[in-house]
C-alpha cells in the first residue's frame, strides 16, 4: 500500500512538473527577452554620453553617429509618452548632429551635453 501511494504521489509530481515545464520555459523567454533590450530613453542616454565625451576629444564624426542613433531613440521615446524634457532633449542632439556635420566638435559635444541633462531630468 505504501509502495503504491508513493509512486502514484511520484507520478502526479512529474505530470505537474512537466505539464507546467512549457509555461516555465516561456516565462523564463520572456523575461530574458525583456532583460536583454533596453529601454530607448537608456538607448538615447547612453549615445549621448558616447557623443559627449567625443566631443570633448575632438571627434565631430563620431559625435554626429552617436548623436544621430540617440536622436532616434529619444524621438521613439517621444513617441511613446511625450515630455518637454525629452523635447528638449531632441532639440540639442539636432543641434549636436548639426554642428558635429560642420566639424565643431566642441560645440556639438555641448549641445549633446544641454540634451544629456534633459535626458537626466526625464521622470
């Protein structure tokens, strides 16, 4: 008798184990999926800083390709729930891209620097 509960206890284990197995492994899915892509505000956060620092060492091209992909990011960002800061933000890595296609490295690696503390101020 107690041979036959604790396997019919055994197999009802492995039935819930594996029956479930499938919704575990898409949770686990999903949350790496989630893990694994950043948040475009991070995104344009991130190539800010990379088009500050940049302009600081002179690079006007590379601060205009940092510039551009944190404008795409922040414009998304925009898209997905407006605020002034972001605006504003947009406006000084347009202002950034502008001066870094001129070759004013210095200039743009300040404006991406006006539009990094907008970036900040985003609640």
């Amino acid at each position: 008798m107690r041979r036959r509960f604790a396997t019919a206890v055994l197999v009802l284990g492995m039935i819930t184990f594996v029956g479930n197995s499938v919704s575990w492994a898409q949770l686990y899915g999903q949350q790496k999926q989630a893990a694994a892509t950043k948040s475009h505000m991070v995104e344009a956060t991130e190539h800010t800083q990379a088009a500050v620092e940049h302009g600081k060492a002179g690079h006007a091209n590379v601060v205009v390709e940092h510039a551009t992909a944190a404008l795409q990011h922040a414009e998304a960002a925009q898209k997905e729930k407006a605020d002034p800061h972001k605006e504003a933000a947009i406006k000084g890595l347009k202002e950034a891209v502008e001066h870094g296609k001129a070759g004013h490295a210095d200039v743009a690696g300040k404006a991406a620097a006006g539009a990094l503390e907008h970036l900040k101020a985003v609640k």
